[in-house]
C-alpha cells in the first residue's frame, strides 16, 4: 500500500537562528511537522505541514482520561552527511503495543516509517553535525475528540515532531531504590509507553531528587525487591563476569537500546540473561565485590553508568574499573553513524524521499 504524503513547506526555515554547539534540551523544535487523523475508523490525510498550535477542545477526551502514548527515537548522520533512522519498525511495533494496550487505534507501521523518512528528508539541515548529536524524533498519538464519558475515543491524532539534540555525555548517576511508591504493577500499563505512567513518576522523582539522587530505581508493586527499570531506562548489572537485566514480564517497557545491548554484548562474546533480580542480590554483589558495573539503556542517553543506588538508608557502590558498557556504547554511536558495518541491519537510510 503507498501514501500520499502532502507537503506544505515554510517560507523561511529558522535552521539558521540554531547554535548547534549549544542546543538546549527539548525546546527547540524543527520547521515542520507530521500529522495525520484519524476519523470514521481510518487514518486519513497523512501530511507534513509547518508546525503550529494545534486548535484543542478543552473536553478532548486526552486531557480528561489519558488516552496519550508516545514513542522516541533519533535520526543520525553517516560520514557524507546522509541521514539514517536506528531500528524505525521496531519504533512503529512498540507504539502499537501500546495503542493495543489503551485502547487506541493502530498507526500503520509503513505510513509511520515512511511519515518519518520524509519529515527527516525535508529537516535534514537541522540534524546536528557534531559527533554523538542527532535529531530526536517524537512521534506520540493522543485523542483529540470532544466528549465527557468513559469509553474509548473515535478521533485521534498522530504527529511526529523532531528536535535536535545535543551530545549526551551522561555522568555516573546515583539512583534511588524506591519502596513506597511504584511504577507498574502486573496487568498495569507498565510496558505501555503511555502518557500517564510519567505522570505517576514525576512527584516520586522529585522526591528522591531532593534527597540528592538523580533517578527512581523502580521496584516491583507487590514486595518492592523485583528490580524494574529506571525513569526513562532499562537496567543492566554486571556480575562476576556475566550481564544480567531484569526480564520482561509484562511490567517494564521493551527498549529497544536494552534489545540492542543485549544483541551487541552478547556479539562481544558475553553472557547476559534476562532474569528476576532482587535488590538484595546487588547488595550482596556490591559487598562481595563482583557487582563489576551497572548502567541504564534507552534511546536519549544511550548508555549511563550509575555509581550508586541508595537503599533502606544504605548505599549500594558500584565499581567503575573497565567498563564493557562504554565499549558497547562506543559499538552503538558507530553503527549509527556508518563508522563500523551495520552486520545487525539495523539502519535505514534517509534518500531523497521527496524527489
Ligand atoms: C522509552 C523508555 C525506555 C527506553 O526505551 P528505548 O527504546 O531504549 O529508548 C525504558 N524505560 C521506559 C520507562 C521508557 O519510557
């Protein structure tokens, strides 16, 4: 099935008004937009417009009850300047997910490729040149339909915004282990990338955040031991020799860094299972010694090391002696910018899409 994509292009682009040595985080937005309806059972009129304040109901059934999911991933730039997207179908599967799990309508997943390619052809000049830069792209789906009540909406949108984004060097970052408030619960929306699971995260992040800590180390919802994820990443630990992170089990969101780590850690000749973990096992570990590094995964950071998680009024050290992680973080900048083969097939290039 094709797409006609309809473009309207702005007069004057504000690429120009951009220093792309310093790129503030998350504010600055490209020219243009995607978007699509979706109406009578169908997405129609997919189109890629200057991007303005979209016109909102104030009952929009979004605002009311949540119906908002969101997907996040980056255009990269090869050697000669051509754009390339990182693992796109896996991008467009996991906002299906989602919409599946709350209710909403599926996105056909080659209209969003092909929504992606095109709106990153036309904004290629504001993909930053700079090593480790790259365009975030935002491609989120809300409902947009005016009504007071409880059943799942009819009218929906899909947009893609896009917005350059600096080199993210992350520091060690310290966690907080959290046992009073939690993220997801089995049968929850945990493994939804739905609006509302952020909302629920933020007072506890500012919380542990007062106490000195950078990000929630997330448990499970029942005996607050299982580890989960962190803020906006899945979690690894390295233990005497071996990669653990904890298993999908309907609770935590399916990375798509975290199943790229695996995949290039494992290239590399490690071990890494996906298995429950306890909180106490990394306190063991860390006391015995072999809890060798621990680092989060996920799309805006790549990989960061975490130095220390507080827990119980303790705090869990980790060592910081030859990471492998910085060596798949390494592996992972180069695929994605055409230094090394891309032996997983994991990138698409960006052509003259609009020729
Ligand atoms: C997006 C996200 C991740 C990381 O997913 P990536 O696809 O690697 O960016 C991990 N955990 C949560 C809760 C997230 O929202």
């Amino acid at each position: 099935m094709s797409y006609n994509i309809s473009i309207t292009k702005i007069q004057q682009s504000k690429v120009e008004t951009i220093d792309f040595n310093n790129i503030p985080l998350g504010t600055i937005f490209t020219d243009h937009m995607f978007i699509c309806d979706y109406e009578n059972g169908k997405w129609t009129n997919p189109r890629i417009e200057p991007l303005a304040l979209i016109p909102t109901h104030p009952a929009a059934m979004a605002l009311h009850y949540g119906q908002a999911i969101f997907e996040g991933m980056k255009a990269t730039v090869d050697a000669e300047g051509n754009p390339m997207l990182f693992r796109a179908n896996k991008n467009a599967a996991r906002l299906n997910f989602s919409a599946d799990r709350m209710g909403m309508p599926n996105f056909p997943e080659e209209l969003f490729v092909e929504g992606l390619k095109q709106l990153v052809d036309l904004e290629r000049n504001w993909i930053p040149p700079t090593d480790g830069s790259a365009l975030y792209l935002r491609p989120f789906m809300y409902a947009d339909e005016p009504f007071i009540g409880m059943r799942a909406a009819t009218h929906f949108k899909f947009i893609i915004m896009a917005s350059p984004a600096g080199p993210f060097f992350s520091k060690r970052i310290k966690l907080w282990a959290e046992k009073k408030y939690i993220r997801a619960a089995n049968g929850g929306t945990g493994e939804a990338k739905a609006a509302g699971n952020y909302a629920a995260a933020i007072r506890p992040t500012e919380l542990a955040k007062a106490k000195g800590y950078d990000q929630v180390l997330w448990l499970d919802a029942i005996e607050h031991k299982y580890i989960q994820e962190v803020g906006t990443m899945n979690i690894f630990f390295k233990i005497d020799g071996k990669f653990i992170t904890p298993k999908r089990d309907g609770s935590i969101l399916d990375g798509i860094t975290r199943m790229s780590v695996i995949d290039i850690l494992r290239d590399k000749g490690f071990e890494v299972i996906e298995r429950t973990i306890t909180i106490d096992e990394i306190k063991e570990a860390s006391k015995n010694n072999t809890l060798e590094e621990a680092f989060g995964t996920g799309t805006a950071v790549g990989i960061a090391y975490i130095q220390e998680i507080g827990v119980d009024g303790e705090t869990i050290h980790v060592s910081n002696e030859s990471p492998v992680g910085l060596e798949v973080n390494d592996t992972l900048n180069a695929i994605k910018t055409g230094k090394v083969e891309d032996k997983f097939g994991w990138m698409t290039k960006v052509e003259n899409e609009l020729a």
